[in-house]
C-alpha cells in the first residue's frame, strides 16, 4: 500500500518559516521524481517545487529564492523549506510522487500565513 504524508504544516506569520516533510512508503522512493503542489482555495493545484531522483530541482517562479526542497533516500523523505512565506503562500501544500505512468499523492497539509 502506497502511503505518501505530509506533515510540518500550520499558522506561520508574515516573513516566517516553516519545514514540510514527506513520508513516503510502499514505493522504491530513490527511483521516484518528487514534488510539492499547493491548492489556494478556488485557484487549481500548482507545481512549487521538485526534485528528481538524481537531485535536479525547479521551482515556481513565485517560491525561488524563499523555497528549496530536498529529499533523503536513506529516511524515504522529502522536505520543501518554506522562508520568508507571505500570505498568498497560504494554501493546502500536497506531495507528489512520479515514476513512468505511477503518480502517488498525499493527503496534503494546510499552512496558512496570516498576522
């Protein structure tokens, strides 16, 4: 059973920082690109970032800068450091994982920043 979740979200201020992590399990993590998308309430879901399984790495161009990601094999995790968020960084963040025609996605976790 496939199992993505994400954890690491919540109510941050202006300026903020907060570290979302991704469990993966009951996939061969190392082989999988991953990614984080966000949903904002009646907007579509968005890439932010990803990382593929040999480290490359691309982010929106509302997130370079304040947003890196990175992954650890050994823990079958991904991370997307979240810097100097700001209130239209305020959405459901979901974790993505792709391999070939196999797309797995999280339940997702909400982070809203707001003063």
């Amino acid at each position: 059973q496939v199992q993505l979740v994400e954890s690491g979200g919540g109510l941050v201020q202006p300026g903020g920082s907060l570290r979302l992590s991704c469990a993966a399990s009951g996939i061969g993590f190392s082989v999988y690109d991953m990614g984080w998308y966000r949903q904002a309430p009646g907007k579509q879901r968005e890439l932010v970032a990803a990382i593929t399984r040999g480290g490359g790495t691309n982010f929106a161009d509302s997130v370079k800068g304040r947003f890196t990601i990175s992954r650890d094999n050994a823990k079958n995790t991904v991370y997307l450091q979240m810097n100097s968020l700001k209130p239209e960084d305020t959405a459901v963040y979901f974790c993505n994982a792709k391999y070939s025609i196999l797309q797995y996605w999280g339940q997702g976790t909400q982070v809203t920043v707001s003063s």
